[in-house]
C-alpha cells in the first residue's frame, strides 16, 4: 500500500485488528507512503466488507450525525427530571466572554450565572476548587439564567431567566456530581 505525491514515509508491522485499520487510514492520504508488513491477506479480506458497507453509512447525513454523537459523547443524555436541557451537553454559547465550551478547559464543572445571581455564590464557596462560578451575558440574549455543567460538558442543574434559583437542588446537584461540599 503506497500513496501518491509522498512527503512521509510509514511502516506498519502487523496486519491484524490494529495495523491493518492504521495503514488503510494512512493510504488515503497524499502524503503519506505507508507499507504494511505481513498484511494476512485472509484479514484483509474480512474486514474489507465491513470498511464498505461502513463507508456507504458515513455518506448518510442521518448516520453520520448519530456515530458522531455517540463517539463524542453529543448524543449521550444523562436521565434526569426537568428541563429538556437537564443531561444534555450544554450547547456553545457565545458569551460575553467567549464561548461556554472555552470555558471547559480547567477539569472543574463551572456554574455558569448568566442572570447575576448574588445567591449562588455562598452555595459554590462548599465545593472550592472543584466548580468554578463564572458570570457572564449571552450574546444575543438567552432564556437561561444558571447552570451547572459537569467537567464532561453536560448539564446537571438550569434555571431559567428571571427565576429565583433553587439553591437546594443546586446544592443536591453538586453533591451528586462533585460529592459532599465543605460547609
């Protein structure tokens, strides 16, 4: 197996359930030259069917969309009660301060205070160092008045603009996915 036009050259040793799925990666690009060593052309040849009929599924925008979802986590809803947004993936707003996903990088959940709710501060100081609390303003404006997002991205308390938190199930919400506060 040899590319075209190749800038990198590749070895892959072994043509079993890894190498051989590696080197057809590799193949399909320009700058690459990949040889696979000892290819078991018997393995190949089973998992060749496979690679198409896999091929002609990724071409269905319907599929497509799915195995993504499934293989980022985008289409996992977690069962919880309430909102159509409670165990969602929190969607990427653009925030006065950016985007809510950039907000995602540090490992912690993050309560997000779009509506400025003085309230949720006292809550967030028992779990120090494992939320952070980050008020922001939707551009464009947002129904949402807080939420916490789980490290994973995916939401585990909302309240919406212009309600009065529920500072109880908050603090439920916390404990649940964060463990027991400090206070």
């Amino acid at each position: 197996m040899t590319g075209h036009n190749s800038s990198h050259k590749v070895v892959v040793i072994g043509g079993g359930y890894a190498g051989t799925p590696a080197a057809n990666r590799l193949r399909v690009r320009d700058d690459v030259a990949v040889t696979l060593v000892d290819p078991r052309p018997e393995f190949v040849e089973r998992i060749r069917p496979r690679r198409e009929v896999l091929d002609d599924l990724i071409g269905i925008d319907d599929v497509r969309l799915r195995l993504a979802g499934m293989i980022t986590a985008t289409g996992l809803r977690y069962p919880m009660h309430g909102t159509d947004l409670l165990g969602h993936r929190m969607p990427d707003l653009d925030l006065d301060r950016g985007r809510v996903h950039d907000l995602l990088h540090h490992a912690r959940a993050v309560l997000l205070d779009l509506g400025d709710s003085p309230a949720l501060d006292g809550v967030v100081a028992g779990w120090a160092g494992r939320v952070d609390l980050i008020r922001a303003h939707p551009v464009g404006g947002s129904e949402l008045g807080a939420v916490l997002i789980r490290p994973d991205g995916h939401v585990a308390w909302v309240t919406r603009d212009g309600q009065r938190p529920d500072l109880d199930t908050l603090r439920t919400a916390l404990t649940t996915w964060l463990g027991p506060g400090t206070r």
